[in-house]
C-alpha cells in the first residue's frame, strides 16, 4: 500500500513537472490566448504563465524532500531530471520575458 501511495506521489511531480514545461515552452501563446479570450494585458499574461512555470520547477522537489518518504533513487533521478530540464527550460522563459519586456 505505501509503495504504491508513493508511485502516485511521484507522478503527481512527474506531472507538475510536465505542466511547468508547457507552460514555460507556450507561454506567448497562453498570453496570447488570455489575452484574446480574457482581455487580459499581454504581457501581464506572459509574466504569470512565466512566474508559474519556475514555480512549478521549484516547490514540487521542496515540498518531495521536506513530506514524502520516498526512495533515495527515486529522489535522486527525479531530481536529476527536473534541475536538468527546469533549467533550460526556465532560462529560456526569461530570455523571452525580458525580450518582451524591452
């Protein structure tokens, strides 16, 4: 019952982590989105969808080591996974952030 209780932990931040790469990968076209849908300032829209993206990269891994009784292993690659790709892909996001900023 625990190691399976502990599978759906790890999905859940195999999930948060896809999330925060859509958002960060897609984050013009979510202003673009907002802000022909909702109104919504372009690049109000991007800095939110921005800002999230690095969130999601950074409290899923906190909130894993601080609650979770998880596998070192487990610990370890999604770790390894998440700094890899959450790096490149927050660096991206601010590049475009501060492009579109002037």
């Amino acid at each position: 019952m625990a190691r399976e209780k502990n599978k759906t932990r790890l999905l859940q931040l195999y999930a948060s982590m896809f999330l925060a790469i859509v958002l960060g990968v897609y984050a013009q076209d979510i202003a673009y989105f907002l802000h022909n849908n909702l109104t919504i300032p372009l690049l109000l829209g991007l800095t939110l969808a921005t800002i999230l993206s690095i969130l999601l990269f950074l409290i899923p891994p906190i909130l894993l080591s601080k609650l979770c009784k998880v596998g070192k292993k487990e610990i370890k690659i999604y770790l390894g996974i998440n700094t890899l790709i959450g790096v490149v892909i927050s660096l991206f996001s601010l590049i475009v952030l501060a492009a579109w900023w002037g």
